[in-house]
C-alpha cells in the first residue's frame, strides 16, 4: 500500500509542495498571531508531524513571529504556508490543491476567537455570478493563480 500524496502551493505558483503520508491532525487556530499571519478571523492548519514534507518548487520564505514559530509564506505573491515550531510544520489548508479533503478536528488559540465566527454559517451565501449586476467584471474575470495541480512550468505566459 502506497502513503497518501497531497500537493499544493501559494496562489502565484513560485513555491510547490507534497506531502507523502497521512494528514489526520487538521486544525482551526484562532490565537491573535495567527488572525494576524493569516489576515483573516482564524487560521485553518494541516500538522506535517508523521509524513513527508518536501518542496517541490520554490521555497517559502520564513518569517520569526514569536521565539518559537517561523511563519512561511512565499515571497512573491504573499500566500501564508506554513507554521513551524518545535513540534512540527503545519501547512495553511487553503494552500493544498484539494482542502475539502483535510477536515478540521480540532480548534486552539479560542481565547482570541472573534464571537461572530461561530454565526458564519448563518450568514446568506450567493455564488460569484449572482453579484454581476452589482460587479459585472465578476463575469469576465481571468484567473492567473495557479491551478490546483503541480505543473511543469509556471507561469504558461508574462502577465500584462
């Protein structure tokens, strides 16, 4: 039997990952560092700790947010990547190409948790397209993130 492979990456394509093995320690943090490294309410993470962890392309690089964490993110585009401590490398969930497939099962840091996070859910929800009157430039947009697959070369063509 072959260990599970997950891929992924920043949203510019510059730093590439794969993770050979089980991810079963999924995570919400909502402590004040996180809120910040991550610019949102919480940071959804995926611990490393018992897989294999390589880059793939590119590398992040490392920001020291407290004396024990280094905070990777790539260079280029910004994306938050990673939580590193003592114990081990988390990667933000966002950055795999399939994060639907990383639940998380547990929450730390809810000392800091903003109180509507819990309410999110309750919120009305509308697809992309359902804000074109509003924004009709919803309906021409051209993403040039990278696709949620490892490729050869990035990017296929120069940005205007």
């Amino acid at each position: 039997m072959t260990a599970p492979l997950h891929t992924g990456g920043c949203q510019c394509g510059a730093v590439r990952f794969s993770v050979h093995g089980a991810l079963t320690d999924s995570s919400i943090c909502h402590c004040r560092m996180c809120q910040k490294a991550f610019g949102a309410y919480y940071a959804p993470l995926v611990s490393t700790r018992g897989a294999e962890l390589s880059w793939t392309r590119g590398e992040p690089k490392r920001f020291r947010s407290s004396n024990f964490v280094l905070r990777g993110f790539c260079a280029d585009c910004g994306t938050p990547l990673t939580y590193e401590a003592p114990d081990g490398v988390a990667i933000a969930a966002g950055a795999f190409d399939d994060p639907s497939l990383l639940p998380p099962v547990v929450q730390f840091g809810t000392e800091a948790k903003v109180p509507f996070v819990d309410a999110l859910h309750t919120l009305p929800g509308h697809a992309t397209e359902e804000d074109a009157q509003a924004a009709p430039f919803v309906l021409e947009i051209v993403s040039y993130q990278h696709p949620d697959h490892d490729t050869e070369t990035w990017p296929p063509e120069q940005r205007r």
